[in-house]
C-alpha cells in the first residue's frame, strides 16, 4: 500500500492577515527514497512569526516560497526510513521539514535530537531556531555587559524568553515587554526584573520607570510603537537588534518606520538587523551552552503545543499574529 | 571709548522655520578681560544645521541654547587682546565663538589656524568640525573598502562634499545626492563616480542605476524619503552612519521615521549614529591627514561666504533650510 503524504501548500501570496484561500491541501505519495536519502515521518511542525515573510514576493533574506510549494517550516519527528548511513530508523531529528506529513531529505541540516534530555518541541523553540536567534542576537550583536539594562519586546515569546534568561545569566536588569497580565507573571516567573504589559496603558512612562538608567540593549521581535517607545528611552551608545517586527508583517498599509530614529544620532547608538542563518557554523557551541544552562535550571523553556492536523496549520498559524500563543508555537500532528 | 559687542540671542523657540522674531539683537559694552582669557574680534560664523537642533526645548547631545542667550555658532577671527599666555593678539583663531562681534574665551576649545595654508572660512568648513564629521563618521563608523560603494547626501554640503571626496581617497565607488542641476555638476568635478539630482525624479530607479551592486556605506545628512530610497537599496552588511536630517529639522509634524528600516534585517546591516565631538580626541591627527590631502590637491572645498552683519544672521541661516548654499556656509561680519 502506497503512503500518502498530506501536504499544506502556497495558493496565493496573502495581503494582510493570511486567510485559509490562501492555502491548498494535497496529497501526494510518498516517493521512493534515492540512495543518500532519509525519509522524516514528522510529528511537530514549528510556528514562526518569519513565515510570514516568506509568504511574500520579492527580495529577502531567503527566497520566497512559490506558489504551490509546499510551505517551509521547521519540523521534528522520527526516521521513518533512511537510505542515508548517517541516519538510522528510529533516530529522532529535527529539520527544515515543512507543512507536511512526510520530508524526505538529504540530510542537509538535519540533527539529531536527544529526546531523554527535553521534548521534542524544545527543540523547535530554546534548543531550535528561537532559542539561537536569542543566543546570537543578543550576544554578538547587542554584546550586553553586567549592570546594564536590556529590554525585549515580544518577551514571552520563543526568541524572547530566551534572550531575557540569557541577559540575566549575564548579569542584566532585564525587562520584558509582552501583552497581557498573564504573560507578564510568566516573564516574573523566569526571573525577570520587570515586566510591562503593553496593552495596560502608557508604554513610555512604564519603560522611563523600570529604565532608569535608560535602555542599553534594545531586542525588537515587535517593531511599531514599540520600537518606537524603546528608542525614545536608550541610553548612549545603546545597541538595538532589529530581530523581526511582528506587529507590522500582516500589515497592508506601508511599515511604520521609527518615528524617534534620530535618537541614534542623540546617543551614539546603533539597530542592527540579524538573521540567524548566518551563525550557522556556530549553532553547536551556541545549543552546547544552552543545554547546559538548561541542565543547570537557569534557563526555562516553555512551549506552546497545539494538536491538531495538516489541515489545521492555517488557523494555528494565525495565534502567533494575534498573540494568542504563550511561549514557542508548534503544531503536533 | 567702550567698544560694543553686537550679539543674536534666541527669543524664542521657533516652530518649524525660524522666524526673524524668533531671535533678538543686543548691544552690551565688551567686558575687562579677566587673568586667562582672551577677546577675539569675530569674522566669520559657521553656519551648520545642527543649529537648528539646538533651538530646540529637550535632552539631545548637547544642552540647549537658552532662552535670552548669545546663539550657539562655531567662528573664527583673530585675537584682539589676551591675558591667555598661550594666545597673542592678532593670531588667528578658530573656535566656538557664538553669534556676535567680539567673543571673551578662557582659551578651551580655540585652536590656532594658518591662513597661509587656507582661508580663514576653510576652518569651519573642510578643516573644521564639518571636515571631523565627515572624517570620523566615514572612516570609523562605515569603514568603507576600496571597491565598495559609498552614497552621501546633502552630497554637495559641508560635510558630504568631504564625505565624498574622503571615500574617494579609500578606493570607493562614490555617489553623491544633492538638489539641483548645478550642484551636481560640482560633484563631478570633485570627483565623484555619480551625482543624482533627488529634485528631478525617480531618486529609486537613479539609486539602482548608480549603484548596480546596492550601497556599502550611506552617509545621510538629510533623513527623510531620501533615507528611506537608500535603505531600499543597500548590500548585504551595509553601515548606515546617521549624521543629520536636514529634511526634518524644521517639521511642524512628527519626524518621518525610515519605513524601510527591515531592510537592515534583511541585509544584516546598521544603522548607527553619529556626534562629531566623541571624536574630539583625535581632532589634530584627521587635521593633519585632511590637510595632507588638500595640500596634494586630492581633497577640494567651497565655502559660500555671505557678507553682512549679526542682523542679516536670521536670513543667512534660512539658506540652508532651503537648499539655496553651495559648500560650507559662513557669515562674513
């Protein structure tokens, strides 16, 4: 009997919010593994607030999905078969898998992944993409030294959970800036020194409170007023990390861009923007440190694991937009 | 007799375009001269956008010019009188003297200047802090490569026609942005590989015909669309220096922040702002190096000395707003 692989495919570059005719389904057979190959029965499927730039034409960081492709995503699951001597039935991986049932791969970016030392979907978020974008963009870009205040927006999120834990290893006042009362709890929880809920009311005079000595390293996921009340609050010679703008990517009218930019010029500071990718041959020191952190209770992880099916990517997807997810977003199938 | 002293004060902050009310014109008798101070007969004010900036109510680099005090202004003129032992009367000399006549000094920050080597306007102007600015704000924070492509605006200005002519020195590929048909024609003859005319249409589509392998290093002194069109068109790793916004300065609305500002996380790129007097330290190594190249003919100025007196101050400094100066403005009184 023939396998089927249940796929979610690009039907239409969206505008604004990505609607479900912006999807198709198909099922197609899972083909016969070529000598090299690994074939990957996947069980979680990772959310990511990027996917929804790649759902867009034009130049980026990394190519666009085509319509009718099957939609990028991280994954992890299990070797279902392998025609590839360095994988094994059985092994447990995780990859650059796609919306879909079934990957079949050449190895290519593929590791292993010790499921007696966290769950599988830990390794979608803080032992995954998330987890290093958190680890490079905050270390190597907004180089934070002990004493010195680092704020995070999207602070409950998969990147920014990581990034304030990280920042109070490293001696920080940490502040997180997330939505809902809720989310703030969780960022007390993890040992954050201050949490603003942005949906309470006036972000600048909370930020001017919990910054007194202004903000030295700025992590944006969010973008918008956001970014916008961050800088109006660095300190000289802050350092901003421009990691995503969340609030601005279903947009459909142009990007805010940051009203109070010449507060660089005023302090001598500088936004970065990063991409991940890029620190790819450091990934292994990078997970090393962090399972240690890890092991050793200093670091938490927290995710988010909805149950549902291929058919229900679209609207899981969609929490991540509305904020509705709390901590790394995946989709068990 | 008691020589008077002429002087511009602020009388009030001005909304958007100075207006001649917002200044007052004073007379007070030059005072005795105290052990350590020197008077200098002023000659020549700078004029710089920054100024503008400082008119202004509010935390930046640099405290505000008070309400009721002698406005703010580089100059240079000579020595009249001193009980500095370092300064003799009649040299030479440069320094922040304000809007008025006669400037009374304790000698910090007045250097001496060599009018056999340049007219006295060229040390506020290449040799001067826009000279710093353009020096130290190239070279240390876009550290441009031979071969890379440098774009300026307000190309044909103090600090972009140095700029320009500096990246030129490195080995770049060089671009300037100015307003207007003649002003371009100055660019070519400084030297530079293209000159745009952002007054004349499609500053985008002239963007990516000038510069077909995207931009290494924008110098922006203007912000605005013009920012945003740069930010659409820089390489991979391009260093953004944030020097000015002249566009800006006189809004009477919120600061048109750069809508295309994802394009640094697209390119992994920076943004970083700059003041020139961080760089005071090492002011008389760039001298040094700057004269070098003028003496050798590698490095060319224009200054647009206006003859009037502290009164015709208000309409002088108008030109710049307007575009209507062509090199470095100075007041000659």
């Amino acid at each position: 009997m023939t396998t089927m692989n249940r796929q979610a495919r690009l039907a239409a570059r969206p505008t604004g919010m990505p609607k479900h005719s912006d999807w198709k389904f198909v099922d197609e057979p899972v083909p016969e593994l070529k000598d090299g190959e690994l074939l990957v029965k996947v069980t979680h499927i990772s959310l990511d607030p990027a996917m929804r730039g790649w759902m867009n034409e034009g130049k980026s960081y990394i190519r666009p999905v085509a319509i009718d492709e099957v939609m990028r995503a991280g994954g992890a699951g299990r070797v279902a078969a392998s025609k590839n001597p360095a994988f094994k039935e059985g092994e447990e991986v995780a990859g650059n898998f796609g919306v879909q049932q079934y990957a079949v791969s050449d190895g290519k970016g593929v590791r292993k992944v010790d499921t007696k030392f966290a769950p599988l979907e830990r390794y979608l978020g803080a032992l995954g993409m998330p987890g290093m974008t958190a680890y490079f963009g905050l270390l190597d870009i907004g180089k934070p030294k002990a004493g010195e205040t680092v704020v995070v927006s999207g602070a409950a999120g998969a990147v920014g959970a990581v990034v304030g834990q990280i920042a109070k290893i490293k001696g920080c006042r940490v502040v997180g800036i997330a939505g809902g009362a809720d989310k703030c709890a969780y960022l007390k929880e993890l040992g954050f020194d201050a949490a603003i809920d942005y949906k309470a009311g006036d972000l600048k005079a909370a930020l001017k409170a919990e910054c007194p000595d202004g903000i030295h390293v700025y992590f944006d996921n969010v973008g918008g007023e956001i970014l916008d009340a961050a800088l109006a609050r660095i300190a000289l010679r802050a350092r901003i990390i421009i990691c995503g703008a969340i609030s601005q990517y279903n947009n459909t009218t142009p990007v805010k861009g940051p009203s109070n930019y010449l507060s660089l010029l005023v302090n001598r500071a500088s936004m970065t923007g990063m991409v991940v990718f890029d620190h790819a041959e450091r990934y292994g020191e990078a997970a090393k440190e962090m399972a240690g952190w890890i092991a050793a209770g200093k670091l938490h992880a927290r995710e988010d694991v909805v149950k549902g099916s291929i058919d229900t990517f679209p609207e899981t997807l969609l929490r991540l937009f509305k904020g509705e997810n709390f901590g790394k977003l995946v989709l068990a199938i």
